[in-house]
C-alpha cells in the first residue's frame, strides 16, 4: 500500500500529523510527500521512520527535488506538489505534467483540496492537507489522507478524513480505476 500525505505546514501551521495517519503510514510499503513539509526537520524525520518519496513544495526553503517519478507493480507514478500551476489544481496542466514525467499516475498537492480525477488519459490524485491547514485560496478543514493499492490492473484509492471536532476517522472518498491501459514500467 502506498500511504500520500501533502501539505503539513508543520511548524508554522500545525503541530502534527493526525496518529491516525501515522499508523497508515507505518503499515505502508511507501510513503509520498507531495510538499509544504515547511520544515526540513519533519521531512528527516519521515525519512527515518519511513520508505518516504517526498517533493518540494511553494513553502519548503531547504534542499529537495521538485518532482519524482517511481514505478510499484509495474506502474508508473509522479509526485510534483503544483505550485505555479494556474489556476490551483488546473486539470490540463497537472496531465501535462504528467506526460512530461513520462506517468499514467499523478500524486499533487498545493490546492489542500482532496481529489480523484481523470483528465486526458492521466489519472491525477491529490490527498488534501494531511493537517487541516488551509492557505492559499484553500480554508482550514478536515485533515486528510490518501491511500493507494493496486490490485488486478486496478488503482484502488481511498481517501481518509479526521473529523476536526470529534476527532473520528472517515472515509471522505474512494475510486477504483482502471489501470489497464496505463501499464507501464518495469
């Protein structure tokens, strides 16, 4: 299972990452950071603790690459955070950069806005702010995560939510696509 987690802003926003999602991300073969860690202390901290593919975000001021590509059972996934994308989350332009990192499959953040979405042939997945934390053209919600699996030329994606009041897990959203004709990799 691949655990996504984008937008924490920890410090200068949040404190932490819900526990919630930790144990999602402890049980994870994988864990994506699609940027805004703010801080290079938490992104050293879930590399120790983690198999972690993380990427610079609009508000990290510290050395890491801007996108990644990796391929999991044959599939290949790109993770880029989306800043300077406009508008915040432009369908179009996140499937270009799609194309460009040569992925049927991408992980972004940026909006803090949960999404599965299909746009010209790329599938394009964002899980939310993992704090809550709004910014930008985004307000404080609920955090959020995402988890991915593939299973049978399928991507089966769910996306979990901490209710900010009562503090209980939810499932906000969750797609199964098929991946059939986006095969790729090694």
């Amino acid at each position: 299972m691949i655990a996504v987690i984008s937008d924490s802003h920890i410090p200068d926003r949040a404190n932490s990452i819900p526990e919630v999602f930790q144990v999602k991300m402890k049980d994870a073969d994988k864990v994506v950071h699609c940027g805004d860690f703010e801080s290079e202390k938490v992104y050293k901290r879930l590399s120790e603790n983690h198999d972690l593919i993380g990427v610079k975000g609009n508000c990290d001021y510290f050395d890491i690459e801007s996108s990644h590509r990796f391929t999991r059972k044959r599939l290949d996934f790109g993770v880029y955070h989306g800043a300077g994308i406009h508008p915040r989350g432009h369908h179009p332009t996140l499937a270009k950069t799609a194309r460009q990192l040569g992925v049927p499959v991408l992980f972004h953040g940026h909006t803090h806005q949960q999404e599965i979405a299909e746009h010209d042939g790329k599938i394009l997945l964002n899980p939310g702010s993992c704090t809550g934390v709004g910014g930008g053209s985004s307000k404080r919600k609920d955090p959020s995560m995402m988890t991915v699996n593939i299973r049978d030329q399928k991507l089966e994606v769910e996306i979990l939510s901490k209710d900010r009041d009562s503090g209980e897990s939810y499932t906000s959203g969750e797609k199964t696509l098929n991946t059939k004709n986006v095969l790729g990799g090694e």
